[in-house]
C-alpha cells in the first residue's frame, strides 16, 4: 500500500463525486446553454453543484465562476487592475505567492505597462504588513495576499491585512490565492473584505483542471474569456456539467467535515513533527506551528538533497515532495525559500509532508523511520 503525503499538490478523486461524474456523463450530459429539457436538467445540476461550492466559503452563486483552476482563476483575479483603465497601475505583491500569480504579473508588466511592487516577507513567512502599507500610494491598484502559501503552509491574517488596506484606501482591490486553504480551514468570504479569491477542486478530492473564483462586485468584473457569455458573461465557455458536479459533492462533504478533519490532521501533524524531532537531527521547521496550515509541514535538512530522498522514499512507496509541485522540478531556489531565509547548507534539503483527507496517524512512524534512514544514506555520501 502507497502512503500519499503530497496532498497540497493534488489529491485522489472522492469516490462519491467518481461515481456522480460518470453517471452525469452517460445520462445528464446536455449542454446547460440547450433550451430543451436535457439543457434544463444540465442547468439545474450546475446551479445545485454551484450553489454547494459557494456554500464552502459562505458566497452566493452570482458571486462565484467556475474556471480551468486556480491558475486561472489567480490569473483573472489579478487581471482586475485592468478595471483602474491605468488609472491605477500598480500591483503590490510578494515572493510567497504561487507562480500563477507571480508570472502573471510579469506578464502584466512586460505586454500591459503594469506596475510591481514587492512587499517584504519576514523570517517566519508572515506578510511584513508595515513593509506592505508603506508601499501604497496612489497609484496601487491591487494587492495580492496567499491565504496558505503552498511551500510551507504559512497561514496569512488575511482579514486583518485587508481591513488595513482598506482603511488607507478603500478602492484598492485585493485579491487572494485561496486554493491551499479552500476546504480545508473555515473560509467566509464575506468577513474577509477582499475581491477576488481563487480556489481549487483537485486540492481537495474533486476532479482535476477545475477550480473557481469568488467575486466581490460582479458587476464591476473585467472577464479575462469572451465567448458564449456563459457564467453570466463573466466567464465563457461550456460548462463541464459532470466535473462541477463532482466538485460540488466534494465541496458538500468538505464542509461536512471540515472541522473533524481539521483536528485529525492536526494530530497527524504533531505526531509527524514529534517523531521528525527526535529521530533526525540538524532539521528545521519553516514557518511557525502556530502560523502554518495543520495540512502542510515544510522541514529542511542539512547537507541532504531532497530530490535525491524523494526518490529513496518512493522505493517504499510514499509520496512526499521538495516543496511545491508547480515549482519543484526547476532548478532555481524558491522564491518562498528565499524570503524566509533558509540557510544555504539547509535548503537543498527542504522537502514537504502534505496530508489530506485520507491521511493516517498511524503512517507517521514507518514514515518517519524510513526518512531518518535514508537521511543518514545521502548524510553519509555528501559528507564523504
Ligand atoms: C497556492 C496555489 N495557488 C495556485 C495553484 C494552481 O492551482 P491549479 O493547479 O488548480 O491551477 C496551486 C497549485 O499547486 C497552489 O498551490
């Protein structure tokens, strides 16, 4: 049996939201946009389905699209400052954001005449929220805030930051990667003050390639896909009827659970850093216990390669990763990494232990053995 700790880069499909896609699939399958009545079946699916994911973060259904994913829906909620018509060039953001927001933005700046800005991260992977007020000024038209960064699991203050923003100039829009912390911590929308906030479904047991965004003000939104004008013309194209529907179920048992599960992983977490502790020394945790998501740890390991214990690790067959999977095959340092400062002769070594859902307390002590293992193997070759 495999033990599958890199659950923050996706996650097994639900076996009830399986069964719901291949049934809307063979039965269910019309066209939401058909005005015959297998359209109409589709479309009260969608709106069912819908309705469920706005459910998990308290927003109505005109206030949420579905899109390809978070990429997207990162993409699109940093397309907003276009809604300024460069009155309001400027994008404040930092190195603990995903690449689908970071890329974006030199996008923005290379193609649209957008101005970055990067505000500081402190040693502990907080937002350096002085840093951050300091850099408004007329011209920030957004600013971009990870709700749980995917490397080391930092969980930001997002209601308090917004709330500061907001008070230096309530025009400024702010948008929020989400997609670590959808379905897993207790998200509402509404007390967060923000204006945008990307989410995923693969992150959280449902279907791969779909994810979603929440809109504060639709009718203000710039759309980033033209087309057919579905998603009442925020976002075009067909609508995977079969896929939202599984997300829909996987979002409806998320909040069932969310909070057993919560306590679950964060027992397993304590354990796993227990053991981390005491059978391997010259390690560091990144990120404070108390500011980190119970569903990620980040450790690293002096004078070992993780790639090199990732491959070790998976002759045993568990699954861990060497910091976020989007970024972990490049060759370059993380930025994440970079502004939390690890040090040099640790940070080859940082690997990520990521739960989900179906993640065991009882895993923890062969995982653990067998790290300590093959960390003392590749200690011994790099140190030789
Ligand atoms: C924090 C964060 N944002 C955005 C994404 C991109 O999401 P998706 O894979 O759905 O495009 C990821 C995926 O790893 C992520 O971890």
């Amino acid at each position: 049996m495999s033990i599958y700790l890199d659950n923050a880069a996706t996650t097994p499909l639900d076996k009830e939201s399986q069964d719901c896609i291949f049934e809307i699939y063979n039965e269910k399958y019309g066209n939401p946009s058909s005005l015959h009545k297998m359209g109409l079946d589709a479309e009260k699916i969608y709106k069912k389905n819908i309705t469920e994911v706005g459910n998990l973060i308290n927003a109505k259904i005109s206030n949420i699209i579905i899109t390809s994913g978070g990429t997207e829906g990162n993409n699109t909620g940093v397309w907003q400052v276009k809604r300024f018509k460069n009155k309001k060039k400027k994008i404040l953001t930092s190195n603990l954001e995903h690449s689908s927001i970071l890329k974006y933005c030199d996008f923005l700046k290379s193609k649209e005449n957008i101005d970055i800005e990067y505000y500081d991260i402190n040693i502990d992977g907080s937002i350096n929220l002085e840093d951050l007020l300091n850099k408004i000024d007329k011209n920030t038209g957004l600013v971009t805030i990870p709700f749980v960064n995917s490397e080391i699991g930092v969980v930001q203050d997002v209601q308090n930051i917004s709330k500061e923003i907001k008070e230096i100039d309530e025009n400024i829009l702010i948008h929020v990667d989400g997609v670590q912390g959808f379905g897993k911590l207790d998200i509402d929308v509404n007390r967060l003050n923000i204006d945008t906030m990307s989410f995923s479904s693969h992150k959280i047991h449902g279907p791969k390639g779909l994810g979603g965004l929440y809109i504060r003000e639709p009718h203000n939104f710039f759309p980033l896909i033209y087309g057919g004008g579905q998603q009442n013309n925020l976002r075009s194209g067909t609508e995977d009827v079969p896929s939202i529907a599984a997300f829909g179920k996987t979002c409806g048992i998320a909040q069932r659970d969310l909070n057993k599960n919560y306590e679950k992983i964060k027992k397993i977490n304590k354990r796993y850093r227990k053991l981390l502790s005491q059978n391997i020394d010259e390690i560091i945790f990144n990120g404070k216990e108390m500011n980190t998501s119970p569903y990620i740890i980040s450790l690293s390991i002096k004078d070992i390669k993780s790639e090199v214990l990732i491959h070790f690790l998976e002759m045993d067959q568990i699954y861990i990763s060497s910091g976020s999977a989007c970024s972990s095959k490049k060759k370059s340092i993380s930025t994440t990494y970079d502004a939390i400062k690890i040090p040099h002769d640790y940070v080859e070594g940082t690997i990520r232990i990521s739960f989900g859902r179906y993640s065991k307390e009882e895993d923890a002590e062969f995982v653990v053995e067998k790290i300590s293992k093959y960390v003392k193997e590749i200690r011994k070759m790099v140190r030789s």
